[in-house]
C-alpha cells in the first residue's frame, strides 16, 4: 500500500480505539520497550501526545525514563520549516498545545540533535523492513538526518507491520527497532 492509503486506513483504525484500549494498549506498548538493550545511554527524546490524534500515550515511556534518571528531550515544532527545536524536560518545562494540538515546550535548555542516544518515533503505520509512515510533513526525516549514526529509531505502534510501503524514497528514514503491545520487532 501506499503512504496515503495507509494513513487513511490507520487513522480509521485508531478512530475506532476507546479511551480504554489506548491506555491498556500504550501500558503494554511501554512494558514491551523494557525488554530493549536501550537503557545505558544518556539523551532520549520522546514525543508528547496529540490526545486527539489518538496517539500512543507516551506517560508510562516518561515516568519510566525519570525513573531511570534520564536526560528526556521533548520539541517544538516550526510548521513553516518543517523542523524542530529539541528542549531538555525539567520541572520547569512549561508545555502548551501549539498548532495542530501538539503539545510543546514554550521554552527551555535546547540540545542539538548530535546529542541524542535514543528516539522514540510516533507513526500511523510501518512495514516489515522498517519503514514509517508519519503524517506527511517530514519532521522526523529532517530531525534524524540530524541524529548522529547510531542514534537509536524506535517506532511506537498500535497495530502491526503491513507487508510493504510501496512509495518508499530515498529520504525516508527508516527504525532500528518498532515495538507494539504484541511484539518488538527489529530491522
């Protein structure tokens, strides 16, 4: 299929989540990423929930990386560029809903994208290769192209992988790892 087909089959598919099955869902989504080599490095950054997108809800991933003492990075995003400025969480991180609903720091401590160990990924869908698909903006193709190397890409998905994304590009990057409430897989 391609990206647009799924994007529309995928935003039918989560539409039709309640409330309760994205909470049970996300918690097993969470679970799931303990059982990944990823916890010894320093600088994730994690997506904060668009509610109304029906996102995975990325609370129970927060509350385990403060557990683990670590460096949490969160972004604004600049629709006019299509890019991002990454901000360190701290307890002083005011957060609002900027366009599109998406929550964001007003403010803070920036880091640069060489800094980043580990990338927690929101997605509509994704392949047996490791292909994404997003929302068609490209924040994240920019955003990654910027991580070094071996920055760790973990989608985060509440269906499973769809055979193949037909339209894939050369500018399409792609996850080392994607973790469902049933399953991690690794490209």
């Amino acid at each position: 299929m391609t990206k647009n087909e799924l994007r529309k089959k995928y935003k039918l598919l989560r539409k039709g989540l309640t409330e309760n099955q994205m909470e049970a869902l996300s918690l097993a989504i969470s679970n799931q990423l303990l059982k990944l080599p990823i916890w010894e490095y320093s600088f994730y950054h994690i997506f904060l929930s668009i509610e109304e997108l029906k996102e995975v809800n990325t609370d129970f991933i927060l509350n385990i990386l403060a557990g683990k003492d670590k460096n949490i990075l969160i972004s604004k995003s600049h629709m006019e560029t299509g890019t991002m400025t990454h901000y360190l969480l701290t307890d002083n991180t005011v957060i609002r809903k900027g366009r599109y609903n998406i929550p964001e720091p007003v403010d803070g401590i920036e880091i640069k994208e060489d800094k980043v160990d580990v990338v927690f990924i929101p997605l509509l869908a994704f392949d047996k290769q490791g292909n994404r698909v997003g929302y068609g903006k490209g924040f994240y193709d920019k955003f990654l192209a910027n991580c070094k190397p071996e920055t760790i890409k973990i989608g985060l998905s509440f269906f499973e992988a769809e055979d193949e994304i037909t339209d894939v590009f050369d500018g399409d990057i792609g996850l080392d790892y994607c973790v469902t409430p049933q399953r991690i897989s690794r490209f």
